[in-house]
C-alpha cells in the first residue's frame, strides 16, 4: 500500500512511520512543497557487514576456502608490504 506524507507530519511522526512500513508492508512517500523527495520502505536484504580481515580478502582478493587461513595471512602480509613500498 502506500502513503503520501509532507515532510513536516514525516519529521513529526517518524517513528509511526517506520513501524507502518516495516509492520504493514507500506510504501510511504515523503513530500516537500508537494514534490515527492523520498520513499520510506522496509529493508528486505540489510547489508552485510565485513566482520573480519579475511573477509574483505575473500572478497577483493577471489574465492577462498575456510581451510586457507594460513594462505590468506601470508597474502595479506605480503599485501601490507607492497602498499609500504608504494608510498
């Protein structure tokens, strides 16, 4: 379903507004001088935070397997001086 709400009842009631789109499954847009600006919905995939150094190699660095810890500390090593040498 959706919403149209002025800025001024959005920055009033954003909190109802929040709880209506995440609960009730509305779409909700936020009006200013009755030009729509933004639309409030519920957040389907939350982005994923990196956790570990290993990730953000897994990441940037190719496919890697659980059992590769130690291959993945001697990259990042090897990483840390490269960048060292280019500055």
């Amino acid at each position: 379903m959706l919403k149209v709400v002025s800025a001024y009842e959005a920055r009033k009631n954003l909190g109802e507004l929040m709880n209506l789109a995440y609960y009730s499954n509305y779409d909700i847009v936020v009006e200013k001088m009755g030009k729509p600006m933004v639309r409030i919905v519920k957040v389907t995939n939350p982005i994923n935070k990196v956790s570990s150094r290993s990730d953000i190699l897994k990441k940037y660095a190719g496919v890697w397997s659980v059992d590769d810890t130690e291959k993945i500390k001697k990259y990042t090593k090897s990483f840390r001086k490269s960048v060292k040498i280019l500055k």
